[in-house]
C-alpha cells in the first residue's frame, strides 16, 4: 500500500501542477456570482432555484474534473514513456491502477470539499442557515459517486487510444445514467419482449449514479436520508468500484505498453 499512496501521491501533485486544481476557483467565481445574485432577489422561490443552479454547477465541475483528469493518465505515461521506468522499480500494474485510482479520488475529494464549503458559507451568509449534516451527507454520496466514474473513465482509457475519445463517451455514458437511468424500468413495462428483457438488463447492470445526487434534499427538503440507505449506496459504489478496477487490471495485464 505504501507503493499505491505513493502514486496516488504524485497523480494528485501532477493533476496540480497541470493547473486542473485552478479550474475549481474560477468555477467557484462563476458560483460566487449566482449566490450574489440572490441580493436581487426577494421571491424564496427564486432564491431556492439559484441554489439548485450553483449545486449543478458543482457537479459539472466535479464531473469534468474527475473525467478530463483520469482520462489522460495512462495514455500520457504511455506517450512520454514514462510507463517503463515506473514499471521497471517494484511496480506491478495492478499498484498502477490503484494508484492512478486512489490519486484521482483523493484529488476530486479535495476539490468537492472546497466547492461544498464555499457554497455553504456564501449560501449560509444569505439566508443565516447552515445546514452543515446535509452538505456533509451530500459531500460524501457526490464523492462515492465519483468513485464509479473514476474507475469507469479509468477503464475507458484502456479501450480507447485517444483520452479525448474516452472522455466524450464518458461523459455521454455518465449523463445518459443520470437522465434516463432512473427510467429504463418504466419503460421495460411498457414495451414487448424481448425489448423489456434488453431493458431491464441494462437497468440492473448500469450504476445507478442517480441515486447518489442528493440536491433535493439539501435545498427543497432540507433533510437528512437514512444513513443506512447511505452505507447500502456506499456499498454499492465500492463493489462496482472494485469490479471496474478489476477489470482495468486484467484489460491492462494483457494490454502492450508501446505507444
């Protein structure tokens, strides 16, 4: 593990000197503005709705973070072949893959504390109200949520030579899950074999990302869920996690190093 924290290590250092972390302040500018805007404002309803718009914010930014980021971690090492001397030290893939995992993780956790605790403080400012168990809980299923999609991207970059072509069909996986995911088991009743086979197939084999976006819960119904339901959404990040993972590793066993 110690080899595995060390990678993490220098991914997270690297996603730094690469600027991505700066992204995160100008995306809280543009946050900033939207929760400023509620001076303007006297409609509760309205003000509810910009919250809602700076929390969609965040999980653009986060999403975009933890894909752009992962995506291109194996194929640069490969391009500036910096793979081979990593590899030649005792170094197996499968401390790569965690590594790169866990560095990638580790980083997007960073930059969601820093977005949810600029969004409670600015939004608790306004309205006096500091709900700090929700955005605490909210925190936390955003993060295992990430986990999926880290470890999905990072199986993608596997499959597709160019990190631009595994980022787009990342995001256009992870927004599909969030839109229609939910649906797919209504629309397998309404349809005819074997359709309603193919469907519900996909429904129960898809991660169900949706479940882990907690917005609702923060702003319109300021509530906690279950903590019990949250350890059983945990759970399931962690076991499809480890699938992607292992799947990452048995693909990259097999998987030539030359660029």
């Amino acid at each position: 593990m110690n080899i595995t924290f060390a990678l993490a290590g220098l991914v997270i250092k690297e996603l730094y000197r690469r600027k991505d972390f700066y992204v995160l302040f100008v995306l809280t500018a543009i946050i900033t503005l939207v929760m400023g805007s509620l001076n303007f404002f006297n409609d509760d309803k309205l003000v509810l709705y910009l919250k809602d718009i700076a929390l969609l914010l965040i999980w653009i930014s986060a999403l975009a973070i933890a894909v752009g980021a992962t995506a291109r971690q194996l194929p640069s090492e490969r391009e500036n072949r910096t793979i081979y001397p990593l590899l030649a030290k005792p170094v197996t893939r499968g401390h790569v893959i965690l590594g790169k995992f866990l560095g990638c993780w580790f980083a997007t956790g960073l930059t969601l504390v820093v977005f949810y605790l600029f969004f409670g403080v600015v939004s608790g400012s306004r309205d006096h109200h500091f709900p700090v168990p929700q955005y605490g809980q909210a925190l936390l299923m955003h993060w295992f949520m990430l986990a999926i999609v880290i470890a999905m991207v990072l199986l993608g970059s596997l499959l597709f030579s160019a990190p631009s072509a595994n980022a787009t069909i990342s995001i256009s996986v992870i927004v599909g899950i969030l839109l229609l995911g939910r649906h797919l088991s209504t629309a397998a009743m309404q349809q005819a074999e074997p359709l309603r086979t193919i469907l519900y197939s996909f429904y129960y084999l898809i991660p169900h990302l949706e479940w882990y976006d907690l917005r609702d819960f923060v702003i319109y119904e300021p509530s906690l869920v279950p903590w019990t339901d949250c350890l059983l959404a945990a759970l399931y990040a962690a076991v499809y996690t480890a699938l992607l993972l292992l799947a990452s590793w048995l693909l990259f066993r097999r998987k030539p190093l030359s660029v």
